[in-house]
C-alpha cells in the first residue's frame, strides 16, 4: 500500500526488542546480546520504563502481559492487576460524599501489581540473575537518563500543586526546587536506592536465582518496602481530584496478601489467525468481539484508508464497547457471559445494526439473565453525557494537557521463539505523591470501579478493576505476532484498525503504523470523570478532506487530529521458518525497534 516507510523494516533472526521509549528497547535488546531470553529482556525493559516515562507507569502500577513460551510451547497472561484493598467498600466512598472514585489521590489505589508481575515472571521463565535485569533500571535511576520534553512539561505543569499539596513529588522531581529541563540528565536516586536495596537484601538472603527473586518479592510485599508505603498511608491525607484530602484504605496487610499469578488466554479465531487476549478484568475481549462483528464484512474489498473501512469499524466498535460497558468485569467475582459475546449468533445479530449512517445511541446487547446490567449501562450513559471538563481522549496525546497519565508498551522475541507482549501502567507521577524514600507514586486504577451496587464492575473488596489495559498476541500456520499500545479506551481500537490492515489488505508492520488511525468516543470512558459522548469520533487529518467528509455525511461527529498525534502502536513477528521482524510508531518520537 505505501512505497515508504517513516523507519526500516526491522528484520533478522537473532531477536527483536521494541517499545515505547528508544532506551527500554536499547535495553532489551541488550539483554539479547548478553545471552538472556525474551522474558530477561522484557523485565529489563520493563524496568527501564518506569525510569525513563515515569509519566506513564510505575513500579506500583499494573502489568497485564501476554506470552509464548518455547519451552513449553504455551501462552498464557500474566495477570498483575492489583484487586481493591480489603477496606475498599462503597459505603466507605459514600461516606466521603463521592459519586465517583477520584482520578488521583489514595481513595484511587488498589494494591500495587507491577513490580511482582515482572518478578514473577522473571523467577519463572527467565535465565538471568535478579541483579543483572535490574542494573540497567538502577544505572539510569541512580546517573540519570535525557528527560523526555513530554515528562518535563508534565512535571512544569504540576509543580507549583506539587509544592502546595504533595511536597514527597516536589522534592523528587523538583529537586533544586524548579521543574527539570527538557533532555537534560535527570536522576531518581531514591528509585535507585529502593531498587539496589531489593537486590542486596535477595542476594544477601538466598543463594538460588529463584530464591533471590522471591526474596525481592517478600521484601516488597512484607519488607521494607511494604512498611514504608504502610508507614505513609498510615497518617496520609492527600488533596485529589475530589477537591478535597482523602486517606487510603489500602494498608500493609493488603500489599503482604496479594501475588501475581497466571491465567489462560481468551482466543478468538478471524481469517486463520487466533488471537490471544486477557479475560474480561481487561477490556481485552473487545477487541475479539470487534472482530466477531467484523466477520461479517468484507473489509478486504474496502479502501482501508477509506469512509467506508472507517465508518464500518468505528460502528462495529461502538457495538462491542457497550457490551464492555455492560457486562464485563472480574471473572471471579461476576458472571460474565463470554460465550455469548463470543458466539457467531450473536455477532451476527450484532453486525445487523450497523447500517450507512452513524448510531447516537448505546446499544449493548440483551442477553437472558444479563438484562438488567444492559440498561444500568444506558441509563448511566445518558447520565454522564458530555461531563463537564471531559478529556474527548484517551488520557494523554500530543495534543492534550500533559496532566493525565497513561501507559507504556513492549514487544519481545528472541531466538529461541519466546516472546513477550506487555502493557505496563499506572503508579505514574500523576497520580498520588511520591511515597518517601522510595522514589515512586501509587496507582490511580480504582477510579475504573462504579460506587453502584450489583454491576459486574462495581466497588469491591478483592476485585480487580476492569482495566484498559490490553496486549495482544497472534498466531497462524506457525508465525506468532505481538502487539500493543497505550492509550486507555483507545488501546483495542488501535490495535483493531492496525490488525486489519494487516490481514485483510497486507501492510506490512511498519507501514501499518504510518497509517492514519482513528477511534471512537462514543462510549463511556473508562477514566474520571466518566463522560460518555455519542456519536464522536477523532480521526488524523492525513486521510484527507473527502473522507472526513464523507464521515461527516454518515453522521459522525468528527474531530480531526494532527497528523501523527493519535496511537502508539509497537509489534513484533516471528515467522513460521524464524525470521523476525518489529515496528514502532514514529508518533511523539520515542518509540523504537531495535534488532538483527
């Protein structure tokens, strides 16, 4: 489809690394060269990002990841989502005169998943040593790293807040008391601390690899780390975006319970690929529903840069997204009615409504027994409908304020066919002050729950929030594909419109990232305050004006981005015969693939 691309085509056969930030990419890679596989490389990089784009994530943030194992010849989740703390009830929030969990501030916090996620899966499937995957995050922590213009402009934005109500974030990311400079060398030496100190205390405590890695996990859970946080919360008042100081529910004895853990993909099979997502505690199905809808197109026939592709999909999107809305939520708390969702009579019934002019309504689907959640989603919809100082985006793009955190990406193969795809987040400067000492924020996930009773994603203790967060992996006659990118609501949507693009009309990785992407507002946004904006598309303004025209002829109500300002997509493939390839998007300039 196009003679150029923005990058090479990376291509090899040794091992591929590719992913948000240059560095993180540099990083994992390196791990290749020094002999580590995939999942070393993955946490290496992992780490890194929480250094170099503390905007965006943090070691007590999220981690779902999704990977292949060649050893093993499985796929499975790495499922490090942080549940509700143990104090977290409704009545609780009510009683602090809430109708919605903050965005910010400790009454947002679930209990910290990352940083036992990357452990987890490092003592299970890595090779390398607890100090060799982390030294490269504790050398860029400890001598410092170019600040990123974006993490500059976050922290200029918010250091006078800062200085007035979270003094713990002022001083470690104000340290002379003014806000950093653009690319300059910048140093998070408590990180660097707390993350030395975990491996000296693990290679101090154990002999074994496994054993020094378990080490570190008990030293966050129930060590030092876990007392600092409880020490922080136990007398913490923190002003959010309630208006108002608010202390924390999560205590010590909720971070010493919870672990990581692993779970089985949900698939779906489209066009001889079977795609692997998380269960329904993510958005992830949505994308797999989006696809069973789609099914019953010819998208192949489409121009897919054209009305007609986009216009199709968006409809489609708008379909499986209210399902989302509906009836997803934590698998072992709720039912939730996958295999209907999933059924081809069902997507059938689906793909039925979408019709040549855009739809203004929410529309999920009535399914016996699930009735009642179908219509508290369209009642709270019309409810929440255009909240006032609602962002029509995900939580951060080029073009919007830099106050709102996001998500970070990474893609891994290595020579052997293990790879990794993750989607770390959460726990990002934004969202709560720096815990003293640590160097590191709490998470914000807890404002994806609903303070309502009887809905699969309401308020509960030990329940995961539905989280945005969603990576993705691919397979078909023995080539593997991996993907993903930030982007909150936006994350499947992306990754949808770049996936189909691959199938159905053969660009290749990158030139599927050059492409001009879109994405629906329509449904009701998964981040505070909740708005939910019928019929509201954004789409780059490189497809051209007679195509946005002609969306605006079908009744979508158009917003027109910048080019390249909308996604941030990264992948990576393992052909059948072992040849590799990887991509990354060229928008906000920072993502990188590196291999050979």
């Amino acid at each position: 489809m196009q003679s150029f691309t923005t990058r090479p085509e990376i291509r090899g056969s040794f091992g591929v690394a590719t992913s948000t930030h240059w560095i993180a990419s540099a990083t994992g890679f390196g791990i290749l060269e020094r002999g580590g596989n995939a999942f070393d490389a993955a946490v290496a990089a992992g780490l890194v990002l929480q250094v170099v784009e503390p905007h965006l994530n943090g070691p007590a943030g999220d981690l779902p990841a999704i990977f292949h194992s060649a050893t093993s010849n499985q796929t499975q989740v790495l499922a490090a989502q942080g549940p509700a703390p143990a104090g977290a009830t409704i009545a609780h929030y009510r009683a602090q005169g809430l109708q919605l969990i903050p965005g910010s501030g400790l009454l947002s916090t679930v209990i910290p998943g990352a940083f036992d996620g990357w452990m987890l899966l490092l003592r299970d499937h890595g090779s390398m040593t607890l100090a060799e995957v982390m030294e490269p995050a504790i050398a860029y922590a400890r001598d410092g790293h170019p600040m990123l213009p974006r993490v500059a402009h976050t922290i200029a934005d918010l250091a006078a807040y800062f200085a007035k109500e979270w003094p713990s974030s002022a001083a470690t990311w104000c340290p002379d008391g003014t806000p950093p400079v653009a690319n300059a060398n910048f140093k998070n030496t408590d990180l660097a601390q707390t993350y030395q100190r975990l491996v000296d205390i693990a290679e101090a405590s154990a002999s074994g690899r496994q054993a020094q890695i378990d080490a570190a996990r008990e030293a966050w859970a129930g060590g030092f780390v876990a007392e600092a946080i409880g020490s922080y919360l136990d007398s913490a008042e923190v002003h959010d975006v309630s208006e108002q100081k608010n202390s924390a529910v999560l205590n010590r004895a909720d971070l010493a319970k919870w672990r990581a853990d692993y779970e089985e993909t949900l698939c779906y099979d489209y066009h001889g690929w079977t795609v692997h997502k998380t269960q329904s505690w993510s958005q992830g199905p949505v994308l797999l529903q989006s696809l069973a809808i789609l099914k019953h197109f010819d998208l192949a026939a489409m121009d897919p840069m054209g009305a007609a592709f986009t216009h199709t999909v968006i409809e489609a999107m708008k379909l499986a997204f209210a399902d989302r809305e509906a009836y997803y939520g934590d698998p072992e708390f709720s039912a939730v009615p996958m295999d209907v969702l999933l059924s081809d009579a069902y997507n059938s019934e689906r793909a039925q409504l979408i019709s040549e002019q855009a739809s203004q309504e929410q529309r999920p689907g009535r399914i016996p027994g699930f009735e009642a959640q179908a219509e508290a989603y369209v009642l709270r919809a019309a409810r929440d409908f255009g909240v006032k100082d609602a962002a029509p985006q995900e939580p951060t793009m080029a073009h919007l304020t830099e106050k709102r955190g996001d998500t970070v990406h990474l893609d891994v193969i290595d020579r052997w066919g293990n790879m990794v795809s993750a989607t770390p987040s959460g726990g990002w400067l934004q969202s709560n002050p720096v815990i003293p000492g640590l160097g590191f924020a709490l998470n914000s996930r807890a404002q994806m729950f609903w303070l309502e009773e009887g809905l699969p994603t309401s308020l509960a203790p030990g329940r995961r929030p539905r989280t945005t967060l969603t990576p993705t992996l691919a397979e078909k006659d023995g080539a593997r594909l991996v993907f993903g990118t930030p982007g909150g609501d936006q994350q499947d949507q992306w990754q949808l419109i770049w996936f189909l693009r691959f199938v159905h009309h053969g660009l290749d990785l990158q030139a599927g990232m050059d492409a001009p992407l879109f994405h629906s507002m329509h449904f009701q946004s998964s981040f505070f305050p909740r708005a939910a904006l019928p019929g509201e598309m954004m789409i780059e303004a490189a497809v051209g004006a007679a195509v946005i025209e002609d969306l605006r002829q079908r009744g979508h109500i158009v917003h027109v981005a910048e080019d390249w300002s909308v996604g941030r997509l990264t992948a990576a493939l393992r052909h059948s015969d072992g040849g590799l390839q990887a991509a990354a998007t060229p928008r906000l300039m920072q993502a990188y693939a590196v291999g050979r």
